[in-house]
C-alpha cells in the first residue's frame, strides 16, 4: 500500500542516515517519529516494533516521497564498519545530521570546518585543510576510513606530548585554535599514510630483511613527520609505528611458511603490500 507523503518536504544531506533523516522529516511536520510509527502500526501498515524492519523504513520513504537510493551509503567497507557520525553544520545549515562518509576525512573542506567533537572553525589553519585534501586522494580513495586502525594509531603518535608542547603552542598562539586534534591532524594524516604506503610496508615487513635496518627506515620516516625537537618525543610515535610493523611483518612471515594467503584482519594494511607485487605463496 502506498502511503501519501507527509505534507512538508525535507531535504535530504549527502550521506545522511535514514534514521536522521527520519528524525529531521518529523520534526519538519511537527511530529515525533514514535507517534508516526504508533500510527502506522494502527493502521496495519507495520506489524513490527523492530525498527530496521522493512516495512517500516518503505513506510518511512513513502512518507517522504523518497526513493531508497537516496540512502545507499555503505555499512561496511573492506569488512570496516562505517561510522555514523554528525555532519558538518554549515552543510546542513545549522541543522543537526547524522549520517555514514566514506570518502572524507576529519574536514570539511568547502566550508574549513572540523567535523569532530566539537566542531570547529578552522579560519586559517591551511595544514589542517592540505593534510584532509590527502587524506580524500591518498587514503580514502584507497577504503582507509577517518577512523581506521591507521587513523587512530595516526592520533596517537600526533599527541602533544610526542609533538612537543613548544611546537603545540606555537600553533595555537599563530592560528587561535585551541583543539588539540585539529592542530596534530597534519601529523595524523602523515602517519596514516605512511602506514598504508605500499613502498614503505614492503620494505619494512620484509620478512627476509634484517630487523635492525628495519627499524632504522622506521625511525627515519617517522621524524621526517614529526622531527626532533627540545620537548619533542619521536621516539615514542617510533615505536608504536614498530608495532604495527612487526605485526605485519609477521603474518608475512605466516604466509610463507604455511603456504597460506596473507591476511591482515586487525590494520587491516597488509594489503598494500599487494600493490606492489608480493608473491603468494
């Protein structure tokens, strides 16, 4: 049965849940989805209280006069869940949003906004702007998610005190930013990509390679992203780089002795290594 459409249009964002969207279409015709649903299960038209059951979402979409593609955003990517999370509110007008972005970063560049919590203005801060343009064309582009295992590992190596506080200040002070996360994003980035770099992976997870020069090249890539500084740490970003590494350098290992395709289930990067012509055993 099709159901008439509630009388106030809503406009749909890109990427937008439909549970948001839902929520939003109510409010916009001065109702509670509760009570929609209550109706629509009075009148037969749902016979569930299960949410996700599709009789309700049709429902909801003939409610909206809305076709189901417009919500065709992926739950999952690569076996990674897909985060909901609130989208920009410039985009959405100052209207709150939920919504699954597989392609951007912790950015929105058209209006220079953080999209983390809480958002915030980016005014001037060009590396945070630089380092989500790579994010979109180096990691992105490659199924790597704004909270992926390289993302976050990204974060913690990027924190203050690996940085240096001197270096934190001084950003703060020059661009009036008081969000930590929004001025280590460039290093965050940085790290992420390393992380996912093909030619690097190959070369640092060799399972032929001395273990020693192994950690050297590791060294040496991570303070060419976050150099040696009075109050800075690298070392500390070093090693939980090295960790990762030895990890995948392992199921490498795996791989060849037990004569068995390499998986990567936990980084989730050992794929990588693929791009750049890893034999299988």
């Amino acid at each position: 049965m099709r159901i008439a459409p509630l009388p106030v249009r809503t406009r749909v964002y890109h990427g937008e849940s439909l549970d948001s969207y839902i929520r939003r279409h109510a409010e916009r015709n001065y109702c509670m989805p509760s009570d929609v649903d209550r109706a629509l299960r009075e009148r037969g038209v749902v016979k569930s209280k299960n949410r996700r059951d599709p009789a309700r979402l049709q429902a909801w979409l003939d409610l909206a006069d809305m076709p189901v593609e417009r919500f065709t955003a992926p739950e999952y990517v690569l076996d990674q869940e897909v985060t909901e999370r609130g989208l920009c509110l410039r985009c959405t007008r100052g209207e709150p949003a939920r919504g699954r972005l597989t392609g951007i970063g912790l950015v929105c560049v058209r209006h220079r906004r953080w999209l983390g919590s809480p958002q915030t203005e980016l005014h001037g801060y060009f590396p945070a702007l630089a380092a989500e343009r790579h994010f979109r064309r180096h990691l992105a582009a490659r199924d790597v998610l704004h909270d992926s295992l390289a993302m976050l590992i990204g974060q913690e190596c990027a924190s203050p005190a690996i940085i240096g506080a001197s270096e934190i200040d001084r950003r703060r002070n020059e661009f009036g930013i008081e969000a930590i996360d929004v001025l280590t994003y460039p290093e965050q980035v940085k790290i992420a990509r390393l992380l996912c770099l093909p030619g690097f992976l190959c070369a640092a997870t060799d399972p032929d390679a001395d273990s020693t020069l192994c950690s050297s090249l590791v060294a040496r890539e991570v303070e060419k992203i976050i150099p040696a500084r009075d109050d800075a740490d690298p070392w500390r970003a070093t090693n939980r780089v090295w960790t990762a590494i030895a990890h995948v350098t392992a199921r490498r290992r795996d791989a060849r002795i037990y004569g068995v395709p390499m998986r990567d289930t936990y980084y989730n990067i050992l794929r990588f290594v693929e791009e750049v012509g890893e034999v299988q055993p």
